[in-house]
C-alpha cells in the first residue's frame, strides 16, 4: 500500500527542516520506504477534507491503505514499531527508544515551543520583554539536564533510534535563538544527526519543493 504524507506547499520556515512533516520523511527515509507527498495550502488545512484526516487543521497527516494518522510523534512510533531502523530489538531498549521520543515532545519541546510563541505572537505585548528571559531560561534548564544525560555518547541510548530522530528535530527548533550552541555537546549530537544519509535526502526533498516557484493561482 502506498504511504501518503501531508506538508506545507509553502513551509513558513522556507524548508529548512522545522516543519513537522520532515521528522516523518526522515523516519521514512531511515526505514527505507517509498511514500508520496500531498502539498496543502495554509486555506486548505482548514477545509472538512483535511480536518477529517487532522482535526485541528494541521500537518503532517499520514495515510496508508484505510490508517490515518496525525501527530507526528504517533505517526514515527507507527513506521518504528513495524519497519526495521528506528528500535532496537532488545525489548528493553525498545521501551527506552520509546521513553526518549516521549521526552522529546513532552519535556524538551514545549518550552522551545513557548518561546517561539512569545517572539512572534507575543512580542508586542507590554509585558514580552519581561517574559522572553524566562522563557530562554526554561529552555537553557532543560537542556543543561539533557546535556548531563547524554554526557559524551554519539545517542541518547547506545545506538542511534527514534528517540534520537525525535530529539534532534525538536533541538533543531533552538538553533534560530543560539541557545543550541550554548552546549556545545548538544550542537554535535543534532549536528550527527543531521549527518545521516536519511536526513539529508529528507531535508533536501523538503527545501526543493520550497525552492520551486510557487504554484500558479
């Protein structure tokens, strides 16, 4: 069955790897399976026929055969737990590469996220001047302790896996701000993962289509 993926027509990033849809194409890529893109307009998100694949109008989605699927940390756990690559064999190692992916999203990521969301939609407030440091600060926390953890191992957990693909994408999102390159330690290991032969060919697939001229209309 054919694997279609959800992406922006146009990324707001200009394809430089922050939109979700590139941790999916690189999970794809790392498990070595061919899948096609459908482009969507930012109006188009919104419509009944998107929703009903993603309910608050949003990409990627990911649909093989009668499955769709939303989220990106749900739809990388799906091609992980069935295509070789991104788990380890070893039951308990699974479960950590597992744990790893859940960190990623649900510690790591939200105050990244809340920092984005204080320069661009809260920037003119009164109060965002106060705010930005504290928000910085939240990330420079979570990333010390990340730092720590990982110590000088290439992963997160003996060999690369999903919980570093998901990792990587999510610090990938500090470099803008210069935080990433306060921890010199952590710059390497997004920097090895953006080494990896999967990664390019899911960057490069990503950054041509925002290269291209934008459609007609």
């Amino acid at each position: 069955m054919t694997i279609t993926i959800t992406a922006f027509e146009r990324s707001p990033d200009g394809g430089k790897g922050l939109a979700r849809d590139t941790r999916v194409r690189w999970a794809l890529e790392e498990t070595g399976l061919p899948y096609e893109v459908r482009f969507v307009s930012f109006g188009a998100m919104k419509e009944p026929a998107h929703r009903r694949l993603h309910p608050f109008g949003q990409i990627p989605t990911y649909e093989e055969g009668d499955l769709a699927l939303f989220e990106t940390g749900a739809i990388v756990f799906h091609i992980a737990e069935r295509h070789a690559g991104l788990l380890p064999d070893n039951a308990d190692a699974r479960a950590r590469a597992v744990m790893w992916m859940f960190a990623a999203l649900n510690t790591v990521e939200p105050p990244i996220l809340d920092l984005q969301t204080a320069k661009f939609m809260e920037g003119d407030k009164p109060w965002a001047a106060e705010r930005l440091p504290l928000v910085k600060d939240r990330i420079r926390h979570r990333l010390r302790e990340l730092s720590v953890r990982l110590g000088d191992a290439d992963w997160l957990d003996g060999a690369f896996s999903a919980g570093d693909l998901m990792m990587v994408s999510v610090l990938l999102r500090t470099r803008s701000s210069g935080i990433l390159d306060e921890f010199p330690d952590l710059a390497a290991y997004v920097a090895r993962g953006e080494a990896r032969p999967a990664y390019k060919r899911a960057f490069a697939a990503q950054l041509a289509i925002n290269a291209s001229p934008p459609p007609a209309g």
